[in-house]
C-alpha cells in the first residue's frame, strides 16, 4: 500500500500521465498546493517542501524499479518540490505564482549548467529530483532579486482567516 501511494505520488496522482507537456501541467497544479502551504506560514512551509524531497526521491526510485524507465516524463513530483522551492519566501500575488511559473519552467526545460549535467549523470530516483530542485534553487534566487529589487511581484493577496 505505500508503494502504490508512492508509485502515485511520483506522477502527483496522474497528473503525470497527461500526453501533453506534464511536467508544465504538474507545475500549474502546484500553484494551490504554494498558495495553501504559504496561508501556514515560512516554517511549516519549508518543512514540508524539505520533507517532501527524500519523499520524492523515494517515490521516483519505486516507480523507475517498477516500470524500468529512468526520469520517465510521467515523473512530476521533482516538478512540484522544484516549483515549492522556488515560490519560499514569496508574496501570495497573482504575479509572484505566474513569475515564478514562467521562471521555474525555464530552468527546467532549458537545463543550463549545471542543471543539465546534473540530469544527465545522477542516477535513480536522486537523480530524477535534483536537477529540478537545483532548477528551483537557481529560480528562488531569481524571484527574491526580483522581489527585493523592484514592485513586479505586486500586493498581497488576503490570506485565508480561520475563526
């Protein structure tokens, strides 16, 4: 049972195996997933993103076992940990979900160095994530110059209020 709810979590419950651009889609899916992290504050925030890397690894590595492939395009749990990184310590406007998207997704279809070595020379279910989250680390930096240096990233949106 948990390998299967890992098998699944490695495509971020199907998402994965949409024919069209799934890591994209993965990422889109991620923009709830940030802005309802984010309504728990920057430690539980970073917990659970930092929780969910070894998580990823994991269940990379148990669905490349199961199914033979390596860093299979239906993976997209990298995508998600990668766009969580990316989005720390970010404002909760809709500029800052739609910067960090475009940027994210940049770094990770493009691959400069040393993202692209990286994804080709780390092997396993490792190797799957840490080309995307060295992509989020590079986009994070990115999206706190930017933050920290001009007004693109807007106002913030109203954060939920429990009673």
């Amino acid at each position: 049972m948990l390998h299967q709810f890992l098998f699944n979590l490695a495509t971020f419950f199907k998402i994965g195996k949409i024919s069209k651009a799934p890591g994209t889609v993965a990422t889109l899916a991620t923009i709830p997933v940030w802005y309802l992290l984010a309504q728990t504050g920057p430690f539980i925030y970073m917990a659970v993103t930092f929780i969910l890397f070894p998580i990823g690894v994991w269940a990379a590595q148990i669905y490349e076992e199961r199914t033979g492939t390596h860093d299979s395009k239906e993976i997209v749990i990298d995508e998600v940990v990668g766009f969580l990184i990316t989005m720390t310590w970010l404002p909760l406007t809709w500029q800052s979900a739609v910067l960090g998207f475009l940027i994210f997704r940049f770094f990770d279809i493009v691959k400069p160095p040393p993202i692209r070595q990286l994804d080709k020379k780390v092997p396993g279910g490792f190797g799957v994530m840490v080309d995307d989250v060295v992509a989020g680390i590079i986009s994070s930096i990115l999206m706190q110059l930017i933050y920290n240096q001009t007004n693109w990233l807007g106002i913030q949106i109203s954060t939920l209020t429990v009673n």
